[in-house]
C-alpha cells in the first residue's frame, strides 16, 4: 500500500478556475522572481533534463579539478500529502505577498476536501483532508514548491550545492582527498534538513536516501566510511537517468538499449496486425521516447559508448 499515491477527482469547471489563477500566479511569481532558482519542477523551460545538465556539468568540473564529488538524492515520503495547510497560507502571505480576496480564495480551494478508498463494488466511507496539495491538479505543484521556499536557505547557509525537481532534492559537494571536512559540512547540512522538514510536517525517509560519489575507486572508501548511515552504490536512478560513478553513461546506455530491444520485439510480433499510423505511435511511445529522454546529457561520449543506441534506432527506423 505504500506506493498507492490518492488523486483527486476534480470538476471540469473547477479545472478552469485553476487553470486562469495558475496563470496569474505564474506571472507574478516570475515578475517578482519568488521562484527557487535551484527548482526545476513544474517551471516553464525547465525539465529533469535541465536540472541534469546544471548538475552533470557541476560534477564534470569538480571531477576534472583531480577531486571527487559527493551526490545525496534526499529521498521524501508522501511530500505532497502532509503539506500543512496553515503554513502554507502563512509562506503564501511572507514569502509569496499575497494577501486579501487572492489569499482567501488559496484557504478555500485547499479546506473542505474530502475522500474515500474504493475497491471492486466496495468503498470507505467519506473522510476530510486536513492536510496535503491536491495530486493530479494544476496548482498542487506550484504550491508545493512555495511551500519548500525556505529549504534553499537552509542549504545555502552551509555553502552545499544543490538542485531540486519538485520534492527530488539532491545535494553535492567537491572533496580533496586530503580533506574530508566538506563532508562534515554536509552531514551537518542534511540533519539540519532533516530539522527543518520535521517543524513543516515533511519526512525525510533515510533509508531511502542515496549517495553516489564520482571519482576514481581508490578514493571513494575514504569518503564512503563518513556516510555509512546512508545507502551508497557506484549506480543511482537520479530523475529517470541512471549516474554511475565515473560519468560515462554505460549502465544508463545498457538500461535503454535493453529495454528498447524488449519493446521492439513485442511490437514486431503484432506488426502484421497493425496499420502504419498504429506502429508508429507504438514506436514513439516506446522507442524514440526513450532515445530521446534526456539525450543530451549523452553529448560528448565516445562513438563506442553511444553505438548501441545507433543500432537500437537503426532497428526501430526498419
């Protein structure tokens, strides 16, 4: 039940309301440069791709200066369920300025929301919301990371670098392998999170957290032995991509190309049934979306790493 996730059944008419107040709000916020500058989710020219290049290139720089990086991909349970509505009205009126008939309307649309579980012929009885954004609505995330407005002075207070996609947060730091007080630095930058999301009603999930650090093998014992708290691998899934310790993409490739593969033979086996225009939208949403995701973080790699994914769309393109 854990990776159930509610979202809400909104009315069509209500959909347009937000729709035009998102608009007003997104100007404003843009007009008054409110926004995050570090948060990629739900930003207009902005994307997971976006937020991968920044770090991708932070991390390349660090590791062509001879030293090592330490990735943290903070991990959040159910972040957009316990958002808490008074504070989010109080962080709407101090950080955001709204105030009057605009702030009132906010304290309408998040109060006086209810719910219930249904399953088969069976449903729960009726429930109200006390707390949360509404999932699968247009302003739930734009809330949501005005809610998390605060969370970029508190990592910045301790010098750490960092990128958030919606409630993704990752945090990187440059380490000398001759001294590790950087990583003092962010442990104490991550209990201090770890504070700060207790006092909104976020929950920071530990054992879900993961660190990645990029640089040669022989150097990352050292490192790995002040994170033992934390659960470390030389590959983590960052966004949708997966990061491997020295950069090159390899599992990534191998992850695509795989699947890719996979989708392709299924398709393959019902081409006689289907009609040109129904194999091409098959193999959008199965092939080519992937090629394409993300693609440019892949720029500079040697033909030799990339040339799977030449004859996966090779494939395809026959």
């Amino acid at each position: 039940m854990d990776n159930y996730r509610p979202v809400s059944n909104l009315a069509f008419l209500g959909k347009i309301i937000e729709k035009l107040v998102f608009i007003q709000l997104h100007d404003f916020l843009n007009e008054h440069d409110v926004l995050e500058k570090c948060q990629s989710g739900f930003r207009t020219n902005h994307s997971t791709e976006t937020a991968l290049l920044k770090i991708l290139n932070d991390l390349r720089n660090t590791y062509d200066s001879q030293k090592l990086s330490v990735l943290v991909l903070l991990d959040l349970s159910a972040a957009f369920d316990t958002v808490d509505h008074q504070i989010l009205l109080d962080r709407l009126r101090s950080r955001v300025g709204l105030s009057g008939t605009a702030l009132n309307w906010v304290h309408s649309y998040l109060t006086d929301r209810h719910f219930f579980v249904s399953m088969d012929t069976r449903s729960s009885g009726v429930h109200e919301i006390g707390c949360g954004v509404p999932q699968g609505s247009i302003l739930g995330p734009i809330l949501f990371n005005l809610y998390v407005l605060p969370l970029g002075d508190v990592i910045r207070r301790h010098g750490v670098d960092f990128h958030s996609y919606a409630d993704d947060t990752q945090l990187y730091i440059a380490v000398s392998p001759d001294d590790l007080e950087p990583v003092n630095t962010l442990l104490n930058c991550i209990l201090d999170i770890k504070l700060w999301m207790a006092e909104n009603f976020l929950q920071l999930n530990q054992d879900k957290t993961e660190v990645l650090i990029i640089g040669p093998e022989d150097k990352r014992e050292m490192i790995l032995s002040k994170l033992r708290n934390f659960k470390s691998s030389q590959c983590v899934r960052n966004l949708g991509v997966l990061l491997d310790s020295e950069l090159i993409f390899i599992p990534h490739i191998r992850n695509v190309v795989k699947t890719g593969f996979y989708h392709l033979k299924n398709i393959a086996r019902v081409r006689p049934f289907l009609s040109l225009a129904s194999t091409e939208v098959l193999m959008h949403a199965f092939i080519f979306s992937r090629l394409d995701c993300c693609n440019a973080l892949l720029s500079g790699l040697p033909k030799k790493s990339i040339s799977n994914l030449q004859l996966l769309q090779n494939s395809a393109a026959r």
